[in-house]
C-alpha cells in the first residue's frame, strides 16, 4: 500500500484544535455499570453462554510476522519469566498468586511471551516450557472466570498469540490437554462476542475485536463470528483512532501496538487465503503514516502520552510487518504531533490539546513540548517513558514524568498547563490550542498558543518556532500573553525547560546567557537565550529499555509582570 508523496496533510491555517469528552474520568454511573458487568461474568447464565461445541482443530496456523525479544526468551529457557525489571521464576510461578500485577501480569496473561520463546527456541525446545505456562494458566482460569484474566483485550491477544504460536502449545501428545487449549480459546472467542465492546476505547478494544475477528477466521464454524467481528473491528478503529490515523490516546506506544495487532491479523487473514478488508486496509495505511510522524531518524520514537522511545528494531519489524509503505505524516489533525524536518533535523511538537481523561492511563501535561534531533542524535527530547519505564522505578519518579515540568516546554509558577489528579486522570487546563504553519524552502515555522494557564495564572502561552531549511539553526519564542479575568498585581514566576539527549554534554558559558551542547559525534550546538537567567540542571531520561538515564537539562527562569513577558532563543549547529 503507498501513499502518493504528494498527497496533502490535514491542518488548515489557523486551526484551533478543542478538547471534547470531559476533564474527569469514569463517572459514577460509568463506574457502577463496568462493575456489575464484571459481577455478571461470574454468573450461571455467563457460563452456559460460554459453553458450545469443542473444536478439534484450528483451520490454519497463522504466522507471527514479528520477532520477539531474545533476552527475554533466553530467560524463559533458563527457567525465568523476566519483562519491564520484574522477574518470576517459572516453576514457582501460579497464575493465582498475590503479587502478580502490573506490566508482567498482562504479559503472562496476554501470552506475548509465546513470541519471545519462539524467537529463540524449536518446538522440541519450546514446548515443554510454554505448554508448563499454558497447564498452569487453564488450571487457574480455563473454567474460573477471573477480572484479570478474562478482561476482553487480553482474550483478543490470547487468541491472537495461542493460533499463532499453536505448535508450542499444541505440540502435546495428551489429548486431554489439547482439548482443554481449544476449548479455553472457544470460551474465549464466546466471551468476546459478549464483551469486545465493554473493553475501553482505544487499543484495549481494537485488541478485543481483533481477537473476535481471528476467532471467526481460525476455529471451525466461525462465518458468522467473521461477519460480526468485522463490523465490530470497524467501530473499534473509529473510535479508538482519529480520522488522521491517530491514537485518541495520543500515545505513539499504544498506536504502534494497535499497529502490531493489526499486522497479527493480517496474517490470520493470510493463513486462510483472504486479505485485510479495504476499509481497515486504509485505516493501518493511516495508523502507520502517523506513527512515522512521530518518529526521530534514529528510526525510534518521540516520548508523548507515557510512551518511551521503544527498540527501533522492533518498531521496524512491526511496520514491515503491516505490509505499509508510506511517509511520516507531518500536519496530522487531532493526532496533534507536527513533524518539521530539514537537512537532517527534525523537530516534533505537540500542537494539540492533551487527551480526554476517559481514553487515558497515565496522560500527561505536555502541551507545546518538543523533541529536536540531528540525525541519529537526540538533542532536545521530554523526559517520557511514565508507562513503559521498568518496574524498579519508583511512583513518585513515575508520577513525575507525567507533569509539564518533565517535558521541553515553559512551566509558569510550578504548576501543570493539565491538572493531574490523585486517580491519574488528566483533569481542567488546557481546552483549546490555536496552531497556524508556514513552510518554504527557507525556514518551516510554527505559530501555536495555548490556554492552560488561563484560570490560574490569567496568562495564555504562545509559543513560535522555526526550523531553517538546512536544519542548522532552530528558532524559537515562548510569550505569556496576558487574558482572562485573572489579574496579576505582582510577578508571576515561569521556567523554560530544554531536557537534553542521553549523550549531551552542555556547558554554561561565562556570561551565562549561552551553552554549548557536545554531541558524541564531535557536533556542536551553541544554545543562546533573552529574556531570562539560564542554568544547567539534572534531568533523567526513560531510554528504549525503560531504565532512567541521568541526563541534563538547559532552564531559562524569570518573572513576567502582569502585562506579560516572553524569551527569545535559539539553538545553532556550530561544528
């Protein structure tokens, strides 16, 4: 599938992009209505619902179109489960134990770890190690229906994992066994039917329907269950995507995983002769030249909305995987993520508001931040990583990747341009983002203000950039703009913040108004600055592995007075 490269992107001059849904998340009634569904599972009738007629066999084995984590599979033979620092050891491991919760969980419980083992081991190798995992898992939840275990989105991806690694789990002479395998995946596909649309909006559902879908392509009898899942696959992307392609998380990880579980099904698809339907055909074509608009020429992504930059070996397999050939999307709509490019620079900004509290765990405050690379070297990015990070990283560190202050952008007074509440959820700030573009071949420059700090502050921030032709010099102006009935007397404190990349070394100059910044490619950048006192300070970094990586960080502070205030400066390649 290819794009024609002179295809136009979708913002309009002047476009004001506006939060819809809310600035709260479930609601009471909401809350109540997902419980009692949860309690129905439980019921006598939920459970004659899953009962039916026992496949003796998949129609087909799909391959798995992407290849697994080798660490992680070498520690699957050696006898250890091991994901995100968290590690359990497998013969003591039971899938009803206290104390198996968060990422790992849903990794066991979502079979992705069938991938990992495969990617390193035969059948003969495999087997006994994944069919021990599987034993344990029916004994567990095969006939218990469990919150965890049987939420809709890790049934889509068990499904999707168990027929593609069939032989691993299968391979098992006891036909007792075997008839407990598809039998749990029959129920599954069941409860899906059912449930695939109570899972929330976003990738949790796309994952669910796309479990309904290969159910109706790889177990016997499944015509009508194809029909249905396709439709309801359908309704998932759309209100799970924008129509630019983006995640309505605006988390480029949750983007490239719905990316992944659509290159799964795919090749569902594949195994029985047919093809993706058009229409979700198009929709991968819209959700991979998104994905691409957030990524750096390191061919790894931007850190938005929790994501951390991923390993660009993986990212790759999965675009090669779905079958897509297109370029980054540089003027996305709702998906908000404006990709400027020159020489061999790039420049990503977050031009829109941050996502509604219903669509999001873990969003952030980050409103006109920006990453800044040249070439494969990162020089300004955000902090990132709050939901990829490794387990060892402690709450309040992770609470604190979520805030204003942990991205390339200015904080007034301390404070969030985003409430971020006790629960996580994303609450009152910024409502409406004002954006407009210019592009030649000299400079591209972006126009972009925001209103989060209205209510508290009576201040809106303005924030200019322009990147030069040859990608040498970045430009840029941050301007708080006096509006709304909140009236200063006084000052009002603000800090303009450039995180830097993991390999940056930044020194202050003597006057204290410039830093050079030394790349280890032997580069320099010379950053220069008006309007305020700057100063070096540490910072950290959730690198692709999910571990915090010591890094510095340039700050510009000062005081507007209530008629406003603003800072001028700019980054410039001197070697």
């Amino acid at each position: 599938m290819n794009q024609p490269l002179d295809a136009p992107d979708g913002i309009e001059e002047g476009k004001r992009l506006v939060r819809v849904g809310g600035t709260s998340g479930l609601s009471l009634a909401e809350r109540l209505a997902e419980r009692f569904h949860r309690l129905t599972w439980r019921t006598p009738i939920h459970g004659m619902r899953l009962n039916g007629r026992h496949p003796l066999k998949l129609i087909a084995v799909p391959d798995d179109p992407v290849l697994g984590d080798a660490t992680r599979g070498y520690a699957l033979l050696d006898g250890f489960v091991r994901y995100r620092g968290a590690e359990r050891e497998i013969d003591k491991l039971w899938f009803t134990q206290a104390g198996l919760t968060g990422p790992i969980a849903e990794y066991l419980h979502g079979f992705a770890w069938l991938r990992d083992l495969s990617t390193v081991a035969t059948r003969q190798q495999g087997a006994p190690v994944a069919e021990f995992l599987m034993a344990r898992w029916l004994d567990a939840h095969a006939e218990t229906v469990d919150a965890l275990a049987w939420r809709p989105d890790l049934w889509g991806r068990r499904i999707l994992f168990w027929t593609s690694h069939a032989p691993l789990i299968l391979s098992s002479t006891d036909l007792v066994y075997r008839s407990k395998v598809l039998n749990a995946m029959a129920r599954g596909a069941r409860h899906l039917d059912r449930g695939a649309d109570k899972a929330p909006a976003g990738a949790p559902r796309i994952a669910a329907w796309c479990g309904v879908v290969a159910a109706g392509l790889l177990i016997p009898g499944g015509e009508p269950r194809l029909a249905f899942g396709e439709a309801g696959l359908t309704r998932a992307l759309g209100t799970g995507l924008f129509d630019d392609g983006g995640s309505v998380s605006r988390s480029p990880g949750q983007l490239l995983d719905s990316i992944m579980l659509l290159a799964m099904l795919r090749e569902s698809y594949a195994a029985v002769g047919k093809t993706l339907p058009e229409d979700i055909a198009a929709t991968l074509q819209r959700m991979v030249s998104a994905l691409l608009g957030v990524m750096h020429p390191d061919r790894a992504l931007s850190s938005w909305q929790g994501a951390g930059p991923e390993q660009p070996e993986q990212i790759a397999a999965i675009i090669e995987a779905s079958g897509v050939r297109t370029r980054p999307l540089r003027q996305p709509r709702n998906w908000g993520y404006q990709r400027l490019a020159g020489g061999g620079a790039v420049l990503v900004v977050d031009a829109a508001p941050p996502p509604i509290a219903q669509v999001v765990d873990g969003g952030c405050a980050s409103t006109l931040a920006f990453e800044f690379s040249d070439g494969p070297e990162r020089i300004v990015v955000n902090c990132g990583g709050a939901r990829a990070a490794i387990e060892q990283l402690p709450m309040r560190l992770a609470d604190g990747l979520r805030t204003t202050a942990a991205h390339s952008t200015l904080v007034v007074g301390d404070s969030n341009s985003t409430a971020i509440h006790a629960d996580g959820t994303l609450g009152r700030g910024v409502g409406q983002v004002e954006l407009s573009r210019q592009e030649s071949e000299a400079a591209s420059r972006i126009e972009a203000s925001h209103d989060g700090y209205v209510r508290r502050w009576g201040f809106v921030h303005r924030r200019q950039l322009l990147l030069t032709g040859d990608g040498r010099e970045l430009r840029g102006e941050d301007a708080l703009l006096p509006q709304g009935r909140k009236r200063r007397t006084g000052t009002t404190p603000f800090a303009l913040r450039f995180h830097l990349g993991e390999e940056v070394e930044a020194v202050l100059s003597p006057e204290g108004s410039a830093a050079v910044l030394r790349m280890t490619s032997g580069a320099l950048w010379q950053f220069r600055c008006r309007g305020g006192a700057l100063v070096i300070e540490d910072s950290l970094w959730i690198d692709p592995d999910g571990r915090p990586v010591e890094t510095q960080q340039l700050v510009v502070t000062g005081e507007a007075p209530a008629g406003g205030g603003h800072v001028s400066w700019a980054l410039k390649r001197a070697l």
